[in-house]
C-alpha cells in the first residue's frame, strides 16, 4: 500500500557522478607532488600530510560510484537519503546541474543554514518537482552563492573535464608519442 502523504518519489544516486578518465587521476598525483615538492623544500613537512590526505579524499571521491538513495516530496516536507526535513524549517530552493545531472538544492532558515542535496535524473522530474516545490518553497533561479559555492565553482574550472572520446584521443597519441 502507498503512502497518500507521498507526493512524488524517486531513486537517484546520493551524489553526482561521472566515471573518471585515467588523465583526472594523474592530475590529482601531479598537483599533490608538485605542492608536496614546494612545502617540503620551504621546511613545513607537517603540511605534507594534509596535501595527501586530500588526495585520498578526492581518489575515494571519484572511484566509489556512489549508492542508490530514495527521495520523496510529502504534504509534509521533503525526505532526502531517509533524512526528513519539514517545510516549516525550509527557506528556498534551486537547481544546478554537475556531470549531466540536475541537482535539487534546499536551503534552510536562519541561523543554521545547511544545504540538502538530491540528484534528479532527468528534465520531466525536474520540471514536475519545479511545479511542486514552488507551491510549497520560494523557487531562486539564480542563487546566492556563499564562499564555499564561490570556490567549487572555482575549482570546478580548474580540474580538468573531459569526455571519454577526447581522453581516448590523448592515449593514442600518446602512444604514437612512445612508439
């Protein structure tokens, strides 16, 4: 039996996620030698051990696929990964798109002001929560983006993204490079 509180539901991955390119996993090894290599020679080697565990961080990050997660809108607030989340607590919402997914953004009120993540697979959901939410929450088109947003999108530009078809173009020359 359905729940009749449940307005929409769901499955999605817990996080956005694109399979890396072997290029991104060289990128994270070079960056943290190079920085390791600066540190070292300057004389603070304790901050050789956060360099690296950042690296791990950001290889467990890209290598784990993440798990399927169940999210529901109700008459009574939003249910994300088994956390729920009553309107009243709730300020806006927003939709982003990372990795060729949009992604659902809660904001809460003042003074916690956390974030809730949900992916939504694809446009027609996307545009039926739109419908949804904006009864309920005030929809931002264009968000404000705190320090932290600012600096993702930063680093968002500085790692490099490529598709599968150019990484398969820098390996064959590569190897006509070795040949």
């Amino acid at each position: 039996m359905e729940n009749p509180q449940v307005i929409i539901s769901w499955k999605a991955p817990l996080r956005p996620y694109k399979k890396p390119s072997p290029m991104i996993l060289r990128f994270y090894l070079s960056v943290a030698l190079l920085l390791s290599a600066i540190i070292f020679f300057f004389g603070d080697k304790i901050l050789i051990i956060p360099i690296w565990s950042l690296v791990f961080l950001f290889y467990v990050l890209t290598i784990t696929p993440p798990p399927e997660v169940n999210n529901k809108i109700s008459t009574f607030g939003i249910d994300a990964a088994g956390i729920t989340v009553r309107w009243e607590s709730l300020l806006y919402f927003y939709f982003g798109k990372r990795f060729g997914f949009y992604t659902l953004t809660f904001v809460s009120q003042a003074p916690y002001n956390y974030h809730i993540y949900m992916v939504v697979p694809n446009e027609k959901l996307k545009n039926d929560l739109l419908e949804i939410l904006s009864k309920h929450l005030i929809y931002q088109e264009r968000p404000r983006k705190n320090i932290t947003d600012r600096l993702l999108d930063l680093l968002s530009v500085i790692i490099p993204d490529e598709s599968e078809e150019e990484t398969q173009a820098v390996l064959q020359k590569l190897e006509k490079a070795s040949l």
